[in-house]
C-alpha cells in the first residue's frame, strides 16, 4: 500500500519574505513533504500555486490519494475550477488535510458550506495542545499534550460545521483555547483540520506536528475504487424496481427523462 | 413569540401543469403556508421565484427566523447572489427548512458542501415513515409510523454530510429506504432536510406531513439576535490580549491590519 | 408551561465543611434552585441525598421534567436502585443536568457508559470558559467568553462518548483546556454536563452560570409525554405486519412468546 | 499485522434445536471465526459461555484485539463481574463487533447507556440492507443494496444512542425499517452493532455479510498500545503545573489525597 500524497503549498510568503524563506528555504509544502515521506506508506509529491491548473490537473488528482492544503495570503487566486475539481474528487474518496489559514482556502470553505472564520493574534505566544480522543487514529503515538512555544493565536468561535470528532483543542497564553483538530466526511472523503502552522515560526519542524500530519494522511486516506457514483442521481424506472409495483398516479417525468438538477 | 416564516416556493410545476394546480390551485407554497399557520406561534407568508429578487430581499430576509424551501424544475434560474444572501442569513441564525426536491436547490448545496444527490422513481408508490428520535422535538405528536400512499421515491445513498441527527427514516413499496429527516446546524442557523412532497399527490393536505413541517418551523427557530459576528475575522492585539503576554519572533502582519480572506 | 425541575444535592460539605457553608449556607442545592426559579417558566425545588429514596421517589420523578445533579464525597452512598430509576426517567424524556464533580455520579456514568474521568487540581485558579457553539440554546446570552476568578481545574482526557455538540469549553491558567459544556440525548432524554462548581468557590453564584443553568433546563425541557414505550420491545405478529407477509422458514419462538431479555 | 479477534458465542441454540443445530452444526461462533479467518490479516478463536470465565479471562481479553458478541437466550447468565470486564477493555481500545439479538447483551448495555430495545417479527421475512455511507470502511465492497431473503424483522425504535455513523438501514417486507450497521467510539474502543444473524437462517453463511464482518473488524481493530489511563482520575498538585500558578482561595483536599470516586 502506498499513499500517493500531494502536499499544496501557496508559495508566496517562502519568497517574499526572508524570515519565511529562512525557516523553510525549499518552501513550506517541501518541508512537510519530507516530513510525510519518512513514513514508508505515504508517497508525497508537492503542488503550488503558480503551476499550471495550480498543479492540480485533473490527472494529477486521479492519482492522488490524500492532498495537503496550505494558503494564506492569495486564495483569491486560486480558480473556482480548480476548487471545483478538489471538492469533486473529496466527494470521490481523495483525503484532504487543510493547514492553519487553509480555514479559508476555498476549497475548504466549499466542502464546509460556512464561513470558516476565527479570531486571531501574530504574537509568537506559546500554544499547548491537548488530545481530547486519545483512542482516535491521529492521536497515535501523540502525548496528551505537547507545546510549540512560538505561535499565531485562533480563537473560537470556529464557523465550522460541529465535527464528527474533536481530536485535539489549543490553549494559548493569552487567555484563548481552539478546536485544533476536527475531523469530517464529505461523499467518500475524508477531511481533517490541523490548526498549527504560521509561517513566521518553525512549526513543520516540530517532531510531533510532523506525527501529527502522518497520523492524518493515513487517517484520510481511503483504499476503495473512486466512488464516481457519487455524481449521479440516476432514475430506477418501475420495471426494475427491486420489489415489484406497479405505477399508480400522475406523474411529471416522462420514461427516460433526467431529473431536474 | 411570533416565529416569522417565509415558504418560498418555485411555483412553476403549479401553473404549467393540470394535475398540480389541481391539487394546489393557489400553489404548493400558499398550501404550505396556510398549514404552517395553523399554529398560533408561526406567521407565514410565501415568497417565489417570479417576485424580484425572488421575494428574498435583504430586508425580507432580516425580518424572517424561517424559510421554508420548495424548488425542482428551475433550481438553475434561482440567482447566486440570493443563494449567498440565504446561506449567510442561516449562518446568522436563520432556520431553514429544505423540502423534497429541494435537495438539489442551490441554497442547501452551499449549506452542505456536497452533491446532495440520490435516486428516484416517480411511480406512486406507498411511502411508510418512520420515527427514529421520538424524543426530538420535531416528531412530538407524530406516530412511530404513517402512510403517504402514493409518493416519489428517493433512494439512497443521499450524499448529504452525516447529520447532527436522523429523525425518520422511510420505507418504500419498491424496496428503497432514505432518511427522511435529518438535521444539521451552520453558523447560528438550523437546517431540517424532510424528503416528502413530490408535487403531483397531495403530500402537503396531508395533517402528519403539516404536523411535521410545524414542528419543523419551531424547531429550526433560533431566538437569539442576529448573530452578524459570524462573518468576521477579528485580529485581536497583544495588548488587548486577555491575558499579558509578550509579544515575540517575527511577524508577517503589520499592526492594525487585517487579515487575508 | 412550567419546566418542574429538582435540584438535588448530595448536602455533605456545606455541613461539615465551614468554608463550604459560609459560602452556601442554605446549601448548593438550595442556590442553585433559587437562581433557576428566577425564570418564571422554571419552577426548582430541591432533593437530597439524606431523605428517604434520597429525596427520589417514583411519584417524585414522574412529576419533574428536569433533574439537575451536584454531589462529589458521597457518590457511592447513591443507591442503584434509585440510579436506575433516575435512568429510567431520563429515557422516558426527563432532562438531565450534571454539575461538576457529578462527572463520577452514578446516574450520569450509567447513562454514558464510560468511566467519566478526567485530571484535576484544586488551586482556586483562573477559568476562562469559551462559548464554541453561539447559536446553541444553552449559550443564548452568554458571552463569547466568561471567567471564574478561582476554580478547581478539570483537564483532558475527560472520557465520555462523543457528545452530540459541544458547548463551552475552559481554559484554565495553569495550562490545560477542558470541554465545559457537552449534549447528549439518551433515548428521549437530553443531557446536559456542565462544567464549573467546586463548593469551595462561589460559582453557583455567578450571574453568566446562573444563566448557563437556567438555559440548560430549558433546552434539556422535553415537553412531549412521558415515552414509556422505551421500555417494550413489542412482537409484531405476522397477522399484524404493516405490509402483507406470508411466514417462511423455521422459527424459534412460539406465537405469543416474548423474546428473552 | 495480526487483529487477534474473539468470537463469543453463548452457544445454547446450536446445542438445543435442531434447527440450528443444521445450520451451525459447530456453532454459530465458529462459522462466524472461520469467515473471519479467511482475512490474512485476521486471526480468530472463539469462546463461549460455558467455559470458566465464559472464557474471557483477564489474560485472554489483555491479548484480544476485536471481540465479537452474540447471544440470545442466556443474557442473563453472564456474569456481572465480565461485563465490567469487557466494557473496561473496550474503553482501553478494543474494539468490539456486537451481532443481531445482541443488542440486549449485558456488555452492550452498559457500554450504550440505554436500553437498547426494538421491535421484532420471527417471519422469515425478506431484508434487504441499504449501504448509506458508502465511504466508511465497513461499507469497503459491500454492494449498494444486499438481500437476506429469510431473516427476523427488527424494527424502530432502536433505543441506542446516535451514532457516530450510520452505516447501514434495512428495508424489511412487512413494512419496517431499521439501522442496521451502526458505529460509536467509547474511551479508546470501537464498536460496530450489525443487525442481522437470527439463528434460524443461514445469514452468516451469506458471503456479503462476512464481508461485512471483515471489514468491521479491521475498522474495530485500535493499533495503539492498552490505554490505561482511561482508568485514571489523576491530581496534578500545584507545584506541577504545566504553567506556573500559585495556590489561592480554600480547599476541601490534602496534599496527595485522592478524589471521590
């Protein structure tokens, strides 16, 4: 079993700004990346911005598995098609981890159908969190608590839909806690939230983020056939109704006929 | 208290078509709001497509705690700017009942963030459904079972996303079963998806399905004010932290500036 | 409507201990109630553990609709023949409101079937308590966030099944971060935890509690009839099939046999 | 990779009735254990009531990874003291697969907190089981819809919980419905009710229905080492405090004093 992984990455700030491009020179996505790649079921590539379609063909996403999200200062840029494309194939069965301020990557305020907002403070403080879930899949081998002791505050109120699970929350030295890690499925997919990961500070160095990721890529990942089913609204017609019965009544469709969509 | 509820029908099928004008010579939507009125704690009035802005201005919708939804044949003509304009309102608190073939209208899609898809069978088929939550406030006073004797069918799988929780489930003649009626939160707002109600039989004269859509209405009412605040993203400074704290390591954001969305 | 409600105390500290006392001097029950009765749709009395049935009778518990529980040095004195009937209730349709160290009440692990524990430390320390669900009933008025000078900490993992929402969750200043305020519904009973309330701090009476507790009964109010049905578990004979079945195979039980148990 | 899993059988009927006797002529256990031994990555024995410790001992549950449950007519003969037993390890995160009239087993009782009750029709009806979340792990290869043509109707209300998910619903011919496949986390333990199995009918020679348990034992299965700690209710004394706090206000303990349990 391999889990074809791609890791998205904005690739902005890394150029922009030395102290980004200091911590993470190859780039945020290449870090996490690596960090994916020491465990031998995840195979993972990376995607940016500024390639084509984003880096995210619709051939690229037939072969990936389970794709990583990073964004902050330009989702505006990325193409409603592409996000489009990302959400179909959540729906089909590919996994999807959104990032820190992925909270408002398109892509995931689609599959999440609210506002995704948050309160937030660039103050370096320290964040500690705490495994809520110990018996969840992400949580394996995490304590239950660790610390990363520069970080961006998130304050709740969260505007996401109530999670099917909470597997960890945050506490920060200023006086705010948060729902770091939320997990959901969408059709098929399944998604997770990891809320650490400004790019001011080291944090995808952080041994047990890094854990944290590949508890996550092998949580979402999804071994069955593309679930392409999931697009289609097909008509039974009555001769092949599984129990017999017989049409009775007005009806509005003719045979043959597509709904209405 | 007064629940103030808008039935917002497409109100096409009505006048295109015999046999539902026969059944609904003044529309489904008026059908559906003289049942609502029954119960001296709603006051409903109807909106449709036709109307400007499609009967859903911004002053209508501030002044409305529900919506009902009716849409089929033209969820297509219905104007995104109203669909985001209803979405935010139902993350501000707004109740929002779904109906029916209005599990395709674009309004609930962007509340659920998937295909919201399922099959069908127009045949008349006996429809039985089942109370699965006696205890929810919205099967008070329906009995564990009834009959619609001729129905639409819906099948599953429903690609909607797991529900807060599932409060029917119906049994068809043809061998299908659907979860009838199940419930999420967005925001502040309340969400009831109730399947029955294909426009050709006389589903909305029927006194449980009328029972259900006013526990319904009450149900999904939230009391509370407006909540606006779902639509920011407050930066919150160190020295209004709630806590002290320092403020330390470099920082991307300039005081005072507001974040990337 | 007139939610009867019973506050029930376990009424050992504020007798044996003279900060507890001083604090509570008519008892925590006795505040707690008097805070609820500030509604004019709650009407509170009280029950302890000293009187006979501790103060739970079957005639009691069929005429209270919200049963609101604190105890903490005597949980094993609770009998289980009360602990099954307080169960019972809840599935019928009583609410249920568990305060504080009720965590380890015998009622409210029967009802989770978990063991409900979780860390503590009693240092007077500072509790913040973050609102994460603004459009949840129990939070209506209720800032985004409130504090409590001085309180035990409780921290994670507090090992109860995944609740229904989440409400509230604290920060505490010593580090860790709790889920304050959880919903379940066990058969037509809603449950409600809450959090803070350790007997020697005055909590119980703060304003933004007081007012936690007051929505918490309302929300928890099942105003439909008492369900006794939760207790069957009918046969449904042949003849008696909704839909007409001709029997088929061997079978085990003989026609009007009740299934074992 | 190794999921050592137990089938329990409470092996009564195979032994008393002919019936069942033919169709399990080793017991319903070990043609459940033998269908889940043709998964290389699952490795099943049984056990069964009569054998001391209904041959669940200390030592065999601490090397039991997925116990499988199904009994019927001696509920009441299994021991309180391993019911704790098993309700305690599924907490430490084994997962546990309950079947058909086990839904009145003692250990299911007490995990679900209520009283798990539901209609029932000994008819050798047909039941045909609806896939409504296509996505899940338990769902892997499982067709949309499968039939049993002779099973016992199990009908709503189904006194359990909301799940985590729902997995299956069942269309029954006499006109009932039923969730069929249900998923719960508690502590670190998953649990996966599966409706069908009644003892007269071939149903756990169907190959889709072992597929079924195949898979609900891989998703049961929890890779992490025995967590313990969900026994615990531990102090964490000031002077330990993950930030430092100073003692303030009274207190009910003594240094290193336990809590009430």
């Amino acid at each position: 079993m391999t889990i074809r992984t791609v890791v998205w990455g904005e690739n902005i700030h890394e150029r922009e700004n030395a102290v980004v491009r200091g911590i993470y020179p190859d780039g945020m996505h290449a870090t996490i990346a690596a960090a994916l790649n020491t465990e031998s079921e995840i195979e993972a590539t990376t995607a940016t911005l500024q390639e084509p379609e984003h880096g995210l063909s619709e051939a690229r996403l037939a072969d990936t598995d389970v794709l990583v999200w990073w964004g902050h200062k330009a989702h505006g840029d990325v193409s409603d098609e592409i996000v489009e494309r990302v959400a179909s194939r959540v729906w089909e069965g590919m996994g999807l981890l959104v990032l820190h301020s992925g909270h408002f990557a398109k892509p995931f305020k689609r599959l999440m159908g609210t506002p995704c907002a948050l309160k937030w403070r660039e103050a370096g403080e320290r964040e500690r969190i705490w495994t809520v879930n110990p018996g969840h899949p992400i949580a394996a081998g995490i304590p239950e608590n660790f610390v990363l002791e520069n970080e961006e505050m998130y304050g709740e109120f969260f505007s996401v839909p109530e999670p099917l699970e909470t597997v960890f929350i945050s506490w920060f030295a200023g006086g705010e806690i948060f729902r770091s890690g939320l997990t959901w499925r969408r059709g098929a997919g399944n998604i997770f939230y990891f809320r650490p990961g400004h790019e001011t500070y080291p944090t995808y160095h952080d041994a047990t983020v890094q854990q944290v990721l590949r508890n996550g890529v092998k949580w979402a990942y999804n071994p069955m056939p593309r679930y392409s089913a999931v697009h289609d609204a097909p008509n039974v017609p009555v001769e092949q109704a599984l129990e017999p019965i017989t049409e009775r009544g007005p009806r509005l469709h003719q045979a043959g006929e597509e709904g209405y969509k």
